[in-house]
RNA sequence: GCGGAUGUGGUGAAAUUGGCAUACACGCUAGAUUUAGGUUCUAGUGCGAUGAGCGUGCAGGUUCAAGUCCUGUCAUCCGCACCA
C-alpha cells in the first residue's frame, strides 16, 4: 500500500466531507479533548509535538467512535520571548516570522491527519485575539485583581535589558549567562492570591497526575501559624513575626529583620546606623544565585534597638540578616536558636544566647537544634503542653493580651505580568498627571501594538521608544498623557485560551457564556509537565475569577490532565541543536507515512515516561501494518461456510472479545503501548486460525471488520483504506467502537499452576465450573509423583490461578 | 537540605486485589520458501553446558505466596530552594 498516496486520499476526503466539523446542536454529548497549543518559534513541527499530538488524535477519534461528539481545536501560542529572539537574531520582524512560521505548522499539522475543527483555530498574536486579553486585564482591574506596585525585576548588567523569569532560570541570563541581579521597576501584578485557598483546596478534586497536584500545592504553600506582636524598647513601632511555632516563644532570644524592611531604618541606632547602611547595600547587590543558596554561610549585623517578649518582657536584640525574606510573612521571624536549624546556625555564628523551651515527648535524650514537635519547658504556665496544644494557647493568650493573631501564609506570591519586552499584547492602561492610572475604555480596544519599532534590548521597554504609541489622551480627562509601555507576559494569552476556542469568531464579546458554559469544561487536557506551576495554575486562577465575575458557571478548566512524556535524542540526552543530537520526523514521515509513525511513537514507548529515540521500531510497525492488510484483503475475497461455531472459531472469538475489552480499557487510560500489543495478539490469534482452518466460517468476516474498526483511532488513514476495501461505507470514523460481550470471553476449561510449597512444580487443566474439591483433586493427581505419597498439610486454591499445596 | 518519582532480559517495554515474572515487539540463532530481497513462514531465545537451582538496583522483614506490602540502603531523574 502506497501510504504517502493514501493519506492524501483521505485528508482530502475528510476536508471535502467536513467530517471533523463539531456539530454544535449535539453539544449535549460534547468532549472537549484538547492538547496544549503549539508555540510557532521554529519553523517546524519537531517529534515533540507528534509525540503530544498523535496519541491525543487517536483518543479523540476513540472517543468520538464512542459516540461523543469530540471538540478538538488548535491553534498557536503566538506571541512571546522565544519569537523575539528569534527576530532578533535574523533581523525578521516577529509578526511575520511568527506569521510566516504559523502557516508552516499547520500544514504540518494537516499532515498528523488530526481531528482538528479548523473553524475554531487561534492565533493569539491577531489583535481579533488579544483585544480579549486585554479585556481579561480590565475585568481583573476592575475587580480588584490586577494592581501595579513598585517591584525588582531581573536584570541583565551585560545585556543592559530586563529579563523574564523564564529567561533568568538559575540566576543566570539565558543569552549571554551573566549573573543575573535586581532592579526596582514600576510593575502590574496580578492578584492570584486573593485565590490562593481555593486554588489549594480545589486540587484533590482535579483528575491530574498525583506528581502535578503535588507541585502546585508545594508551590501554593500554605501554612497555618500566627502573628506575634514584639514592642520596641523605647520605640512605639512594633514588630510583627510569622511563626508556624507559637509554642517556642519562651526561646526568643533575638529578633531578625529583612534587610528591606522598611522597620530598620526606623529602628537602627545611631552607632550602628554605618553598619547596618553597608549590609543593606550588600544585600541589595547579592546575585540571584546567591540569594538563592540554602548552604551559604549566614550573616547578620545588629541594629542596636530592642525587642519585648510579649510573653514573658524579655528584651532581646534586633538584627538585621538576609536569611529572612522580605516578601514573606512580615519579612520579619522570632529567632529561636535552640528550635530552628537555620536560627541554631544564625545564633551560633554570631554567639546569640540558645534557649532550650522544648524536650523530646517521651524523655528521651535530645540534641539541639530539636526541631521536632515536643512538651513544652522552661515556658511558665504553659509547661507540660505538647506543640500542637501549645501553639494554640500562647496565641489564644497573645491574642486576649491584643499581642498576637492565628494566621495564614501562602508561598505563592502574586503574579507579575509586565514584561519590558516588544512581542507581546500591550496593556491597555493610560497613565495621566491628573488622574492616574486609567483603563482605555472598552469599545477603544485593542491597544494595538505597533510594527514599527525597535525591538532590540537595551534595558528599555521597546515600546517607549515608539512615540506614535506612546503619546495619547487621557480617556478620563482628554489631556495628553501616556500609554503603558510594558506588554502582557504570554501567559496571561494562554490562561484563557481554551474559552475562547468555542467562540472564536466572537467579535462582541470574549465569548459567549452561555454557549461557553456548554463545550467547557475541557474534558481533557494533554501537555507537558513544565506547566505544572505556571500555565496550569494561572489557567485555573482565571477562571475561577471569571467565575466569580458571572461569566463562568464552572470551577475548574481541566477536568482530567495528562502529561506526555519526553522524546530523548538516541543518546539518551535531551534533543538539543547544541548536542548534535536532534531527530526530525521528517525523514520517517516521508518514508513511512504519518499512520506508521504515529503508531511507532504510541507502541515504543510508556506515554507518559517517552525515552530515547529509536527508529529500528519504525520496520516493525511497518510489517504489523502488512499483516493486517493481507489479512483483510484475503478475508475480502474469500468465500465462507456458514456452519455454526466450532472450537477454533469459539478461540478465535474470545481474543477478539478481550482484546476489545483491553483495548477499550487501555485507550481509556493513554496506555497505546499495551493497547497495541493486544491488537498485535489479535492479528497474531486471526493468522493462526487462518492456518488452521481449511474452510472459514463468515463470522470470520466480523473479526476483520472488527480488528478494522479497532486499529481505526491508531492508524486513521490506514483504516479508511481498509473499510474501503471491505466494501464498507464511509467513513469508519461514522461507526461505533466495537463493543466487547463479556459471555464470549468465558473459556470451557482454565489452566492452573500447581505448586508445591510454593515452588511450582506442573500445571492441571479443569472445567471452568470445577468445584474446589475437583480442582484439589486434579491437582494432586497432576504432581502424585513429586509428591512421593505425602499427605499435604494445606491446599490453598486461587480460582482462575493457582494451587499451592503445603506438603 | 526538603519533596516526588524511577530502577525488571542483549534492546523498547508488560504484569487487576500480593497469585505461573518477562506479555507485545526489536535483536539474535537455526531451518523452510522465493529469480532476488531489508519478503514471508516455522522453531528457539532470562541466567545456568545439563539437572538441581538462581533470577525484578542492594540488604533485611511480613506471607502458603512479594516486581507488587513494610524497614533500611544505593543510584539516577524531576520539582522547590533559607517560606520562619
């Protein structure tokens, strides 16, 4: 079979038939599948992507052979850093190269012979796309969840430019690999926070892989603990600590401020004023990648003020250390040495007093720093109490006393979406003298980002430098004023594409939600596991957001999640231009056609895992697929006895049930490897009843056309081939998946392992239906030789299995 | 440092509740068919010369029975990185 030729054939006939187009009236059966859009910075699909795309093409099709009516769009994450680059670089605008590099994918992608509904395709770089995104930012603003505070950013002192956090990965800048430093600029942040409880709670319910659910909840990070109020001696400003340890309060012995808060320069004493101004300055100019290392050596000065224990008035010292974080809790702890280990390491560099307050539960001897839960000591009335009591009553007595809270605190922060950087959507706000920030009225986007600009670092938004951009009225007071030069990080683009996908060409709204509320949830969703914590988590975010809005009446975008795994170059390394160790699909496709390939990348590796690229599996196939059609040519042209069912046939009928039932099952689950190793028994189990029998029964012609209809979602081009040959009528992507009858799967008589303690020693055949006592008997007749005339002390029986006789 | 995962033939990989380890392929060996083949078919293929036996990173444990459960340990990979 000439499959180059075939799968022309049949892309042309499913274009010509429109038979992937979602037929919106059956919406009450919907299956929304659908794969992370592409992202058009090369100009070619790479074995990633059909590794992503071809197996969830297959699960589309199954599903839609199951009778939902699939809704299965692409379309392309346009706008970003890596399309920049690249333009930098080659001194091609990044509208059309990305433009340019778009039209190439989707030919590619027509060539995966996909499901897509091409009618719902995105683009998010097309101001018909981020004039919504825009409008996504002004919902937020409006509701409180878009703000703009001053802010560091990462910066490259060799590049002269300000980088993404993406770009400063390691500390490091991703181009020239300087070491990356901090610069306060003027940023917009969205409030994910505000969403931080339900973001975490929301989780358990999610059908997502158990390593993705337990990233985002590590990064939400939440912890229960409380505030603490600490008084300053001789001083009305007060210190606030987060604490996680209420119930080691009697162990302060001093008290450590960030070096950016602003409390230190309220509190610092005039002596130690010098000091304090050198460490701050040396904190400010620590690298990422300093900063970064929990195994760097602590340091610290001293401010020379006093801090009050409100449980008990001891004064103790306030220092100044960037072990503390300023973005954290308070930006400000309680230093217990004897309890913490990095406070112990603190206290002991610096010669603090280390205060014992906890003792091991049981009395057992205990070293310091002992950061386990214990009974309190040396701690007044609170003595005898064990930590998670404890912690409640010194803040219930903090509390009463107006010095303390309970509290919770998140590790996620809130999300800075201002990128300085060109290829992106602007964001729609004006900044006026008079009255501030204003939004750009609705009925006025998009903001449209200019083509004509300068788009080359130099530590500048690129879009400062494009006058005709940035000079405009105030909408509010219609005095000149200026537009905001930043432009949306790409995946605030990506957090609510999958809304759009439905309603693509609405031109009035986002979407419409009504309908909207129809075709979501996505019913799955498959893409890589990098996203975990970004695209992931700001997609829920956004729509939980939406929801509260009233434009959503869902909570979850993606309902069930799958990672794909990675395709490694031969050498087992991740593909890269720079290992030399990059495989193009190209050259299989063009040799084998796009069905052996698809079907290769789903039997040669564990989904979810991938591996390392290995092409001698491509042959394989390749024969797998020459079984199958002269087996259903030969059944086509042949002639049939009509006889009723004899063993052979009784078999042959009860592979072909099971592997139903496991194909099903396995297709359910992503599992295509196993799915096709049973489709393989199945062809293996039709050749040896073809050789066995002289004369076939017809039912023999429902086993070709079910292995047909069965290899459909894997091999779609291949199977419209095949249907056609069977005299069928188009398509078979019209038909209903096979359907196993689990009475056919039922044998006459099972095989079971006989063992003798445990060591298996024969086998012994028996009537399904045997009872005990016969399968017992059975089996000991089977091993009466080995077993010498001993009479066993235990016979267990495993029905279906095993016997294990104790002798 | 913390958290998570993985470890099975020469190779890619399978293995419901603990129940015949290595399905399905690749590769290899021998043979048959064909004008030729990188075709097709048959047989074999965990280790061990045979048998006994031994075998799922390593060491223990629970059990009639462990790849699977428990304890410890090593290696590799991923995520987080002083989060109080």
């Amino acid at each position: 079979m000439d499959y180059k030729q075939i799968e022309a054939k049949w892309q042309k006939k499913w274009e010509e038939t429109g038979l992937y187009k979602f037929d919106k009236s059956k919406v009450d059966k919907k299956y929304y599948c659908l794969e992370m859009f592409s992202y058009p910075s090369g100009a070619k699909l790479h074995a990633g992507h059909w590794y992503n795309y071809g197996p969830a093409d297959t699960f589309a099709r199954f599903k839609r052979m199951q009778g939902f009516e699939v809704f299965h769009p692409m379309g392309f994450d346009a706008f970003g850093l890596p399309a920049e680059n690249y333009a930098i670089k080659t001194g091609i605008h990044p509208e059309d190269s990305t433009l340019k590099n778009i039209e190439t994918m989707e030919k590619q992608l027509r060539r995966i012979g996909a499901t897509y509904d091409w009618d719902y395709e995105i683009k998010t770089c097309v101001p018909e796309y981020y004039k919504w995104t825009q409008w996504m930012f002004e919902q937020l603003y409006k509701r409180g969840l878009a703000y703009r505070k001053e802010a560091p950013v990462n910066w490259c002192p060799s590049c002269n430019t300000v980088l993404a956090n993406e770009q400063a990965q390691g500390g490091v800048c991703e181009r020239c690999g300087s070491v990356v430093t901090k610069k306060n600029l003027n940023q917009w942040f969205f409030k994910i926070t505000a969403y931080a409880d339900e973001l975490l709670d929301g989780i358990d319910k999610l059908d997502w892989p158990e390593k993705t659910k337990l990233m985002q909840k590590n990064w939400i990070g939440r912890s229960f603990g409380g505030e603490i109020v600490f008084d300053v001696k001789g001083s009305d400003e007060k210190i606030r600590v987060f604490t996680t340890r209420a119930d080691t309060v009697f162990g302060v012995t001093y008290v450590v401020l960030a070096p950016e808060n602003p409390l230190v320069d309220k509190l610092v004493t005039a002596g130690n004023k010098a000091a304090v101004e050198a460490y701050k300055e040396k904190a400010a100019q620590t690298t990422e990648i300093d900063r970064m290392s929990s195994t760097r050596e602590k340091t610290g000065v001293p401010t020379g003020a006093y801090a009050i224990n409100p449980v008990n008035g001891r004064e103790v010292p306030i220092l100044v250390a960037d072990y503390v974080i300023a973005s954290y809790g308070t930006g400000a702890v309680m230093g217990v040495a004897a309890h913490d280990d990095r406070d112990y390491v603190f206290a002991k560099k610096l010669g603090l007093p280390i205060e014992r307050v906890i003792k091991s539960k049981d009395g057992s001897p205990d070293e310091l720093p002992y950061t386990e839960y214990g009974v309190m000591v040396n701690s007044g009335e609170f003595d005898g109490l064990e930590s998670d009591e404890g912690k409640k009553a010194v803040l219930e007595k903090l509390e009463s006393m107006g010095k303390g809270c309970l509290k919770t605190n998140y590790r996620l922060r809130d999300w800075l979406v201002s990128r300085q950087r060109y290829w992106g959507a602007p964001i729609p706000v004006v900044h006026c003298e008079h009255c501030g920030d204003v939004l750009v009225p609705e009925e006025d986007l998009p903001v449209r980002l200019p083509h004509n600009v300068n788009f080359t670092p130099d530590g500048e938004s690129p879009l400062k430098k494009c006058d005709e951009f940035m000079h405009t009225t105030c909408p509010k007071c219609g005095r000149p004023a200026l537009r905001d030069a930043d432009t949306l990080d790409t995946f605030v683009c990506s957090s609510w594409y999958f809304l759009r996908y439905p309603d693509n060409r609405n031109d009035k709204k986002p979407f419409d939600s009504e309908w909207i509320n129809k075709v979501l949830p996505v019913d799955k969703y498959v893409g890589g596991a990098e996203h975990a914590c970004m695209h992931l988590l700001y997609a829920r975010f956004f729509t939980k957001a939406l929801r509260d809005m009233g434009y959503l009446n869902f909570d979850e975008p993606f309902l069930s999640l799958v990672h794909q795994g990675t395709i490694l170059g031969p050498d087992g390394n991740k593909m890269s231009k720079s290992k030399g160790n990059v495989v193009s699909p190209d050259d299989s496709i063009a040799k084998y056609g796009a069905d052996i390939f698809r079907v290769y990348l789903m039997f040669g590796f564990n989904y979810v895992e991938g591996g390392p690229w290995n092409d001698n599996g491509l042959d394989s196939v390749g024969r797998f697929f020459d079984r199958i059609e002269r087996i259903v040519k030969k059944c086509y042209e042949m002639n049939f006895a009509k006889d009723a069912l004899g063993k052979a046939e009784k078999e042959l009928n009860r592979v072909r049930h099971n592997t139903i039932k496991c194909v099903t099952n396995d297709l359910g689950a992503f599992s295509f490897n196993t799915a096709i190793a049973r489709l393989m028994e199945y062809v293996n189990a039709i050749y040896a009843y073809d050789g066995a029998v002289e004369k076939k029964n017809i039912f023999y012609k429902d086993c070709a056309r079910d292995l047909v209809l069965l290899i459909a979602p894997f091999a779609p081009h291949f199977a419209e081939e095949l249907w056609e040959m069977l005299g069928e009528t188009y398509s078979v992507f019209n038909q209903p998946y096979p359907v196993f009858d689990e009475k056919a799967m039922v044998l006459d008589e099972v095989e079971l392992a006989v063992q003798i303690n445990s060591k298996m020693r024969g086998k012994v055949v028996v009537p399904t239906g045997a009872t005990r006592e016969e399968i017992e008997k059975a089996a000991l007749e089977a091993v009466s030789a080995q077993l010498g005339g001993a009479t066993p002390k235990k016979i267990i029986v495993v029905p279906g299995r095993l016997v294990n006789i104790i002798a």
